[in-house]
C-alpha cells in the first residue's frame, strides 16, 4: 500500500477514518487473516500446533503477553514479527512528542494544536515497521529511560511538574499506538518492574511522584527464561499478576523438525549464494542427522545446565562449520563438488563452544571433551539407526591383520575410494549401504562418505580404535 496522501485533518475527518486502538487493530488483522488462510507467523517452524495457537488466543482476548522460554528458542524472532499484524498506515499529529491520535490525541500539546489550527491541523503517516520498539532489560536501565523525566529547561519556562509538557518522555510513551517489547524482563531491577504497573494497568505514567494522566495506547509484550520467572526468580510477582498471557516456547520436538529448522536458517548452498570458493557441497542426510542429534543430546546430557538450555543456534552453526570444512577439502584437493563426512564433524569444537555451557565445568579442555563425547554418541545412535553391525564384521577382520585406514579430513573423495578399495569387503559393504539410505554408490563423493560412516561405526560400537598423529586420525583395530 503507497503512502497516503491525505495531509491535513479535515481531509482525515472527511475519508471516514475511526480511531481504534493497536489491540484491536491487531485483533482485526489477526481475524482477516485467519478467515484468508494465511500464514501469521511464517518461518517459524516447530510451533504449529503448540506455541502459535497460544499466540493467536493471546492476540484475540487483546493480552499483553510474555514468551517463556530457553534460549534459541525463536522468542525475539517471534516478537519482532508482531509489527506484520498491524495496519500498514496510521496518522499521527505532527508536532506531538508521541503518536498522537489526531482525531482524540491524549496529550494537552496534541489538543493545543487541534483547538488552534482545527481542520487545517497537519498529520503525517507512520509506518508500520516503526511502531515496535524492543529494549534488552539490563540491570542499569532506569526510570528516566523506560517511562521518562522532568526536563528541567521546560519547568524553568514555567510548566508545573505536573504537566506533561514539563517532562521528556521515554520508549514506552513514544511507543504509544504501537508495540513495545522487553527483552528478559526479569533482568529489570524490582523498582523499575514496579514502574510498569501503572503502564500495564492503567495504562497511564508516574514521574518523580507525580501521576501524568496520558492514556497510553500500547500492546506490550515480554520475554523472559523460566528459571528468572519461577517463584525463586527475579521478577515480582504483581508484574506477573498483570501480564495477560505467558506462553511457553519449546525446542523441536522432532528430529525432522530440528532438521527443517537448520535447512531454513542455515548458510549451506556456498555455491549458489554469492560464494567465491567454486566449490559445491553436498551433505548426505546422515550427516545432517548427526549433526542435530548431538544437540539433542547435550539437552538431555547431565554434563549439561539444562537451566541454559542448547540454543537451536548450536544447531545451525555446527551445519555452517560441516560445511565449511568440506568446502576446505575442496579448496585444498582441488574437487569441484565436495561430499561431507564423519571427519568433518570433528571441527565441531568450535562452534559448540560457549552455546553448550556444562553444570561444572572445570575448564574449556573438559567442554571440548563433552563436544566430542557428545558427536560419538550422535554417530552411534545414527548408524545404529540405519545399519546392523553384524553386517560389517568382514571388515573388522581385515583390520585384525595389522591394517590402519587414514580418515583424514584433507584426503580427496578418490584418494579415500582408492584406500577402500585397497580392503575389498569395504567397497561392497559401502556400495550396499549407500543404495539402502538413497545416496549414489557411483559417485565417489558419496562413497568415500558412507565408507567413512561405516569405519566410524564401528569405532564408536568399540569393534575398531582410532589414533590421532599429526593432526591426523587413523582407524585400526
């Protein structure tokens, strides 16, 4: 929709135009598209049928909501898309320090300039996207920040400090007929919590002890992490009273969820976006699937605060590093088109760090250990999914005749080939098992990947050891 044209406010007066307030403004875009079938929050995956229904009654019965939740667990995501439910356009006063209602405006500047000018009154559009306004609670933010102050040059013209023309005002009034959100809201000191019941309840302000009758026209919105909202946590419990809806967010509850979630917010297609490396990779489905599960359980893991939580951004940055180490592979060995594989997940290291936070760590070497415990077990609950180790069992006895296979991340997909098929039941049983999970047994890439897969299995199924040397790692038995 273009920028309406409409200047003045007899000409607003003149086009039918109604005061609503920004609930219901929301309410009835949210009805719209309801009846329309579309999509309120998209991109959001995983909460189909838990958190977005709980948004949608949150919305209707016109609640200030709170989004309780773990980190990564899309809260802010969500918040910032609330602006898409509200009108495109609305008009405001110009000259008012807030966004006055021209047909009622709430402050005595905006009726000043109403009973002076009348229909000739000016106005000016806002957009929707500048109706939010978002501030991450920190125990340094005051009164004077969030609510307002008394701006001592406007009381020195004469202004009592009573008047709101006497006093600056902050996010929250110049977020008036719009959304304000708080980040971690339990991170507010319990004063400046307590200056929010007024905001919450009667919708007016309170500065230095003096009551300004504004009428604020808001829909304010929350998010906090359940160990600070519990009955042990930092936020009081009136503030609690006056919050309408608390919604509960979630992890994926399913790997394929997970797996969605990754795909969609992950940089992965190096060679299609703007990359100058020329080298494209492929992740074979099982890699992926590694890579979620070692996530999955770090947040079951007991080594791991569960009162942190693993962000979904564990997630996402572990695919981005798979990634690139095959793209490195690439670069170094000269391959045009690159497979992952089980050595690139050692890297991992590094993009774990500081997302998975331990219950005692004692220091960043026993954090990189968990890492590693953590992928071994996400490779063995893998392949155990979609191989039988019996099967294998060829290959362990070739390697009790002294062999030592390299697994090195920098060997090309055809050295790596050509060291299988220097042990002759490897190729086979890696051809079979490449047909039976849908990969391409022809393509080296995807061979060589499998063939790794299957060494690793049965590593962490204690049937082979593993040595490091160099920087390189080597499988024997």
């Amino acid at each position: 929709m273009p920028h309406p044209s409409i200047a003045t406010l007899g000409q607003l007066r003149a086009s039918g135009y109604r005061p609503v307030s920004v609930k219901d403004e929301i309410r009835r875009n949210v009805i719209q598209k309801l009846r329309n079938g579309e999509d309120l929050f998209p991109g959001i995956l995983g909460y189909r049928d838990s958190v977005i229904p709980q948004l949608i009654h949150g919305l209707l019965a016109r609640h200030d909501m709170l989004l309780l939740g773990l980190r990564g667990q899309a809260k802010t995501r969500i918040l910032r898309m609330l602006p898409l439910l509200l009108d495109e356009w609305i008009p405001v006063l110009r000259g008012t320090d807030i966004n006055d209602d021209p047909i009622s405006p709430a402050t005595r500047t905006g009726q000043a300039i109403v009973q002076e000018q009348g229909n000739d009154a000016p106005i000016e559009w806002i957009h929707r996207s500048n109706r939010y306004q978002e501030k991450l609670a920190t125990p340094d933010v005051t009164i004077a920040d969030l609510i307002g102050e008394v701006d001592l040059v406007k009381h020195a013209e004469g202004r009592y400090l009573s008047d709101e023309r006497t006093m600056h005002f902050g996010l929250i009034p110049r977020a008036n007929r719009g959304i304000f959100a708080i980040n971690e809201l339990p991170d507010l000191s319990p004063k400046i919590q307590v200056g929010l019941f007024n905001v919450l309840e009667e919708r007016d302000i309170q500065i230095r002890g003096y009551p300004i009758r504004l009428q604020l026209d808001l829909f304010l919105v929350f998010s906090a992490n359940p160990e600070d909202y519990t009955n042990r946590g930092r936020l009081v419990t009136p503030l609690k009273d006056r919050i309408g809806s608390v919604i509960r967010t979630h992890y994926p509850e399913s790997v394929d969820e997970g797996l969605a979630i990754v795909n969609e917010n992950a940089w992965l297609n190096r060679d299609t976006d703007g990359s100058e490396s020329g080298v494209r990779v492929s992740v074979p489905p099982f890699i992926s699937e590694i890579v979620e599960h070692i996530v999955r359980l770090a947040r079951t893991s007991p080594h791991v605060s569960q009162a942190s939580g693993v962000s979904v951004r564990t997630s996402i940055a572990n695919a981005e590093i798979v990634v690139s180490s095959a793209e490195r592979r690439g670069l170094i060995t000269g391959e045009k088109h690159v497979v992952a594989r089980i050595c690139d997940l050692q890297h991992l290291v590094a993009s774990c760090r500081g997302k998975i936070e331990m219950s005692l760590a004692d220091d960043d070497a026993t954090e990189d250990k968990l890492v590693q415990s953590l992928t071994g077990e996400a490779v063995k609950l893998v392949f155990n999914q979609i191989a039988d180790i019996e099967d294998y069992e060829p290959v362990i006895q070739l390697f009790q005749k002294n062999v030592t296979f390299p697994g090195a991340d920098d060997l090309s997909a055809e050295d790596f080939v050509a060291n299988m098929n220097a042990m002759k039941p490897l190729p086979k049983l890696a051809a079979a098992l490449a047909k039976e999970i849908g990969l391409d047994p022809d393509d080296a890439g995807q061979l060589a990947s499998v063939g790794e897969l299957i060494l690793e299995g049965l590593y962490v199924n204690n049937r082979l050891s593993k040595f490091s040397r160099s920087g390189k790692a080597f499988f024997k038995r």
